[in-house]
C-alpha cells in the first residue's frame, strides 16, 4: 500500500496551501507584533501615564509578556483539538480570535477616561491573543509540511515563517507611515488606533483565503488508524499526554531550538525600539525604519535559508545562525551607537540574516520530530514553551538591563548566551532531513538518505 506522503502534491495544489499559511501568519504576526511596537511607543504613556518613562515601557512589556504566558495553554488546546479533529478548523478559529481581539483593542479607552480599567482590559485581550498565537504556529507549518513531500520541505515549510516578519514589515510600515505624515500628538490622541482596526479588514480577507485551503492528508490517513483502533477497542492517550510521556525529549529539543531564536528576534525588534528612542533619545521613526528595512530582507531570505535545509540538513543551518548570533550580539550595539541611520540599518539587517537561518528550517525541523497523533500539540508545546522563557522575558529583562547599568554591554551576553544555548541544542539533536512523515518516528529507509557529515 502506497503511503500517503509518497504521493506529491500537484505545484498548484502546494502553492495554494502555502499561500494560505503565509496569509494567515503574516495577518497573525501582524496582530501580535503591532502590540509590540505599540508597548514600545505609545502604551506607556496611554495606560501607565503616572510612571518614569523607561518603567512605563516595562509595564507596557509586562502586557506584552502577558500574552506569551497565554500561548502555551494555546498550544494544548489547540493542539490536542487540531490532533483529534484536524488541523484546518483550528486555523481559522485562531485566526479570528487574533483578530477580533486586535480590532477590540483599537476601540479600548485609555486611562486619562476609565482609570485603572484601561490597562485591566489591554491585559484581557492580550492574553486571547496569545492563546490565539499558540494555536497558530504549529498547525500553519504542520498543513504545509505534511502537504508536501520531504524532498522540499525545508523551502515550503519555511514560508508560514516568513509571515513573522511579514507581519513585522506589515505593522512597523503602518506605525512608520502613520509617523511620517502625523504629529506626535496626533499619534498619541488617536492615530495609534488606526492599525490595530486596520485587522479586521485584514481578518476577513485571511478567512476567505485559509477557508478554501484542504486538510492535511497526512492527518486524515492517521484519523482513519485511529478510528480503527478505537473500533477494536483500543483507546489512544490524549496527544498531549502522550506528547509528555513518550516524546519529552523531543519537546525539550524544540524549546533550545527556538530558545536563541526567540530571544534575538524581540531584541533585534521589540527592544530595539526602546534603546533607540529612550536610550539613544532618537525619533522612533529611526528605529521603525530601520527595523522596515531589516524585515524587507528577513522576509525574502528565510525561504532560502529553508530550501538550503534541504540540501544540507536542517542541523548545519540552524547552526549558521546560532553561532553567527553569538558573534554578531558583540557587534549589533557597538553599530547602534553610532546613531548613523545606514549603520542602524545594517546592524538590524544582518542581526536578522543570522535569524533567518535559526527560523527558515525551523517549521521542517519541528515538524520532524514528531509522529503524525502527536504533532500539532507536540509542536506547539516546544515551540510556546520555548516563547515563555524566550521572548516573552527577553525585551522585559533587556530593558531592566539597560535600567541597571546603564548600558548595552549586559544586553550583548544575553543575546550571546541564548544564541550559544541554541546552538549546544542544535549540535546535540538528531538530523531530521528525509522523514517521512505518514510514518512514526525516522524510517531506516530515510535515515539512510541523510548524509553521514549532517548528522555530525
């Protein structure tokens, strides 16, 4: 009997898929980034208008944090739903809780009107969106993986990850314009309000879009195994416990794949804005654009990174990017402070190249990990783990660094030694390249495709 992977998806029919994922992320990363760049700009003075400036941004990014706190419980109800019924209704039910809760947040009254209830509200959405965010990731690269064949995975795999800093580009470009033709006060008033309402138009065009998109089949041949043991009486664990009990190791692989990745892209952007603005007491549009045009790149380049995957390994890349960060970490603040716009640039361009190569294989190499009953949730668990003690803490913990000290010196260690955590992981795991994923766990038969030299 032919496995379902052995038969590839017709160009047309992956394409579709693909750009569906890449819709709905980038409409996401839009939502989720947005609230970000606002923390850093804007929030403190709207919602904590009675603290220091520099402890107004650090309750801005607590709310910020708030919402990674929410992404791991996103992750086990997504997934343990997306592993039972499938992965495509879940997309489009976190795509409109991200949404509708981005769109409520332009409505939100600050606290100059309802006091202590604006930042209590602000909270309250941020958390549906990061419960939303959770259930997001794993089941947008998990529909392209296991639509594709393994012989490209790596290329098309990466393309829902291009939708981070395609939602980046999409929320910074908005801020930025919004920036270059309005005030200070203008912004601060109302116009702050006018990319957060922009997602709704953006919501329903990313419905109709992921609506049209066929479940993975993949999935619907290991519904069919489980409804047949379930009709010879076998009960199957709920996949996150099974996730847990049998794959934990795979789980804590992903949490140090993604623990250096998480933390140097909310520097490079989140807390970037800060430094650039409040330490280095420069316009924010500095920062935005320099941040716009380091997406532009970041955007075009992590499916090149991903289809290198493919040929090299999901390994070796990763590790390009890990130990490039280590190295660039002492050299990315040390450009800032020139405070000459084309060096900014620069520093944040190639910050996020060496990113590009943690993230491009990342979905591929995930997904790889684990079997078809388990995937979606043990995904989602490695990768939102990882959020919490990764990024959700990261611009948090750089900023009360700089607080401290003063400096960007302490900052430069912590990037070095998240990305040197990243890079111990990388090197430890196993090489995934050529799984089958219709199969459990790593074939003898695509293990053997795997270039000796890639598996170290």
């Amino acid at each position: 009997m032919t496995s379902v992977s052995s038969a590839p998806p017709t160009p047309g029919g992956i394409r579709r898929i693909v750009a569906a994922s890449l819709v709905g992320t980038t409409i996401e990363w839009y939502d989720f980034f947005l609230y970000g760049s606002a923390a850093a700009l804007v929030f403190n003075s709207l919602f904590f208008p009675d603290s220091d400036p520099l402890v107004g941004t650090l309750l801005s990014f607590l709310t910020y944090a708030v919402g990674f706190a929410a992404r791991p419980l996103g992750g086990v109800v997504f997934g343990h739903y997306g592993d039972k019924i499938g992965r495509k209704k879940l997309l489009v039910i976190s795509l409109m809780m991200m949404g509708g809760a981005t769109f409520a947040m332009g409505l939100l009254p600050t606290h100059a009107t309802i006091g202590v209830g604006a930042p209590i509200l602000l909270t309250l959405l941020r958390l549906i969106q990061g419960f939303a965010l959770g259930g997001e990731w794993g089941g947008a690269v998990l529909i392209v993986s296991e639509h594709g064949g393994a012989k490209q995975r790596g290329f098309w795999a990466s393309w829902p990850q291009a939708g981070a800093p395609g939602g980046n580009l999409l929320a910074t470009g908005v801020l930025a314009l919004l920036a270059a033709v309005q005030s200070d006060a203008a912004f601060l008033a109302w116009g702050w309000r006018i990319p957060f309402l922009l997602s709704g138009v953006l919501v329903v065009i990313g419905l109709w879009i992921r609506i049209s998109v066929s479940e993975s089949p993949v999935f619907l041949e290991a519904q069919k195994k489980a409804a047949a043991r379930a009709e010879q009486g076998i009960k199957d664990e709920a996949p996150v416990v099974e996730v847990f009990r049998r794959s934990w190791r795979e789980v804590l692989t992903a949490i140090g794949t993604r623990f250096g990745e998480n933390i140097s892209y909310y520097i490079l952007t989140a807390f970037l804005l800060v430094y650039v603005t409040v330490h280095l007491e420069l316009p924010k549009s500095t920062a935005l654009n320099a941040v716009l045009i380091g997406s532009a790149v970041h955007f075009v380049t992590i499916p090149l990174w991903g289809a290198l995957s493919d040929r090299i390994g999901r390994r070796p890349v990763t590790l390009i990017g890990a130990v490039g960060m280590v190295v660039w970490a002492f050299a990315f603040f040390a450009l800032l402070d020139t405070e000459s716009f084309p060096v900014m640039a620069l520093a944040v361009t190639v910050g996020l190249l060496f990113h590009g190569a943690m993230y491009g294989p990342q979905a591929a190499f995930i997904s790889e990990m684990f079997d078809t009953k388990v995937r979606y949730s043990g995904a989602s668990m490695g990768s939102q783990l990882a959020s919490i003690i990764g990024g959700a803490l990261a611009p948090i913990i750089a900023v009360e660094l700089l607080k401290d000290y003063g400096n960007s010196t302490p900052v430069t260690l912590y990037l070095a030694f998240a990305a040197l955590v990243t890079a111990v992981t990388v090197w430890i795991a196993k090489e995934t390249l050529g799984r089958d994923l219709a199969k459990d766990g790593v074939s003898a038969e695509s293990d053997a495709k795997v270039p000796a030299s890639v598996n170290g």
